[in-house]
C-alpha cells in the first residue's frame, strides 16, 4: 500500500517550487524506508525543473544529496536496519545485468538506470526525490553513512562529493600530480578538498579572485582568475589533469593549452548548450578531452569511507524548505558557499 508524504515539487517547468504530497510505495522485500533529514540543491535540480536538459516529468520533487535515517527494512534486507545513518544518491535503480552494472558502473548502465527523480521506474511510475520527508530505496543503492560524517554535511557528497572524487581517482589525482579545478561552488569546493586529501598538487582556475581565501583554506595551492589573460600565458602546459565544474561553454582550446602532454581535461559540468572544439588543441600535445558522471555504488561508499576518514564534509548553507525558490535564484548568481542543504524537518 502507498503512502503520501511531504514534498516540495515544481508543478511545471519554470514554476516555482510548492508544497505538496507524493506517493511513496510500500517497503517491499529489499527495500528500506529512509526519514529524510538533510538533502542538499544541486545545479542539476534547477537544469530539470526547469526543462534545461530536456523535457522533465511534473510534478517533479527534486533532490538526489539524500541523508537520512532507516526507519523500516523489508524481510530480505542485509545491508541496512533501523536506525542506520544512510544516503541516496543520482540513482535508485538499473538493471544489475550489464557490462557496466556487472563492473560496479551502474551509473552507466547500457540499459538506462532510474534516476532518483525526474524517472520512470521499473513499474512506469515516476520518481519523486529528496525534497520531501520519507523515501523507500532498494538497499542495493542505499549507501551508509560513516559515523565521522555530520549527515547535514554529508548529503552533498552523494552527489557533488562522488562527482569529484571519480574523475580524481580515475585520473590518478595524487603525489605529484598537478590538478587544476574549474570553478569553485557546490562541485569545485569539494574537488578542492578531494584533491588536496588524495595528495595532489591543487590549483583553481575561478573568474576573479573573490574566493580566493577560501580556495587556499580549502586546501588549494594555488588560486588564479581565468579573467586575465596573463593567467593561460603563465600556466600553460601545467597541468596532468583539470577538472571542469562549470555549467557553461568554456573555451576549450584556451583551458586544453594549459594541460601537459598526456594530460587530460574533464569536465563533470554540463551546460545546456552545446560546444565547440578546434581538435588542433587535442592533437598537438596528445592530450584527453573527456567527461565523467557520478561514481557507482562501491566507489560512492568508497568516497563517504574517504571523506569520513579525511574530515571532509560539505560547506554547507543550511534553509528552511519553503527557502528553496529563493535557494535556486542564488545559485544561478552564484551566492552561496558552498551548498545549500534543506532541513528537510521544514518540509
């Protein structure tokens, strides 16, 4: 039997966010009903309630940085019981039989996973995420939360945190290695942190200095403003690996030039706009130009082990859920540091 809980959901496309009741179905035999606590507001919940990367589902509650407690289990559940400190992430399904899925990628499942909200599940019902007050996940894709993690600061590790540390990892972020992020918000602030506990040499590349105290106490090495153009001429061919946060067009060949031979640049954000490449910038130099997305089940409970034994929670600007339309325009201006998170007992 289904339950209706609190929500807060987008109505339509561009509409401002409202208070509402979702269905929730009942615990079945692998699932784990989660009282949600603290879910954070990521840039890509602004891109699909307002139809930025295609046509959304609506009502559409939003919200894939879950961090709550178990409060019921089914009977086959082994991984989790009452009482559990847990997180949700981008996804809460896939078919568990392909290549990727077999490999511990279920976030690229060649079938399609089912994304926290804004999807259709198994069943052709729609998701609804984590702005509201409950939510039933399987226990394969529910992740514990360490003991070391505040769950406020922690929520957002479920999806900016995994976001950077994949790339990080995969890249071989570490000693000896000079790692540039691109933009320090709700993503950049964590690769920073990241970066720095993996051992890397640490840069950020940001419009202007504003942040940059913040960028060193971090953990950043060194900070400098992509608006001067002395920046590209004094950094070229500096770096293994950059990662890109932002969600608008770069200019690709000017970020390419500062990359090392056998370099990569990665870019974790996703503009609604399409891009443009001069391949002349990848071919002299042999350098990568690549994308990354999320982490799978084992490398997200990976990164909350890493981030628990390191310190590293999220910075977080903890709101009232009825906050949240307000949230949203302030993260288009880029005025918050470093996530907002909701406390989701105001919804």
């Amino acid at each position: 039997m289904t339950t209706n809980v609190s929500a807060y959901a987008a109505p339509a496309a561009h509409a401002p966010l409202e208070r509402t009741t979702v269905p929730r179905r009942a615990v079945g035999e692998h699932d784990v009903l989660i009282e949600i606590k603290y879910v954070g507001i990521c840039h890509s919940d602004i891109h699909q309630a307002r139809d930025g990367w295609g046509e959304g589902i609506f009502p559409m509650v939003p919200g894939h940085e879950i961090a709550g407690i178990v409060t019921e289990v089914g009977p086959g559940v082994t991984r989790h019981q009452v009482g559990d400190r847990v997180g949700v992430g981008c996804f809460v399904d896939s078919c568990r039989e392909c290549e990727s899925c077999l490999r511990g990628q279920e976030q690229f499942c060649l079938k399609g996973g089912t994304g926290t909200y804004n999807a259709l599940d198994k069943n052709g019902e729609p998701t609804y995420g984590g702005y509201s007050t409950h939510i039933v996940v399987d226990e394969h894709f529910t992740l514990r939360i360490p003991e070391g993690l505040a769950l406020d600061e922690a929520a957002p590790l479920l999806c900016a945190g995994i976001t950077l540390y994949s790339p990080l990892k995969h890249w071989n972020a570490g000693p000896g290695k000079k790692v540039a992020i691109v933009g320090l918000g709700g993503l950049g602030h964590m690769g920073v942190k990241i970066a720095h506990a993996l051992g890397a040499e640490v840069t950020v590349l940001s419009q202007s200095l504003k942040k940059q105290e913040d960028g060193l106490k971090l953990g950043a090495d060194h900070y400098h403003a992509t608006s001067d153009p002395e920046t590209f001429t004094e950094l070229a061919g500096s770096f293994d690996l950059i990662v890109s946060t932002v969600s608008a067009p770069l200019d690709f060949g000017a970020y390419l030039s500062l990359v090392k031979t056998d370099g990569a640049l990665v870019n974790v954000g996703a503009p609604e706009e399409p891009v443009s490449l001069n391949l002349f910038s990848l071919i002299g130099g042999r350098k990568t130009l690549a994308g990354s997305m999320i982490g799978g089940i084992a490398e997200t409970q990976e990164m909350l082990d890493f981030c628990a034994e390191h310190g590293l929670g999220a910075e977080i600007e903890l709101i009232r859920a009825d906050q949240v339309n307000e949230a949203y325009e302030r993260v288009l201006a880029s005025d918050v540091r470093y996530r907002f998170v909701i406390d989701a007992s105001t919804i």
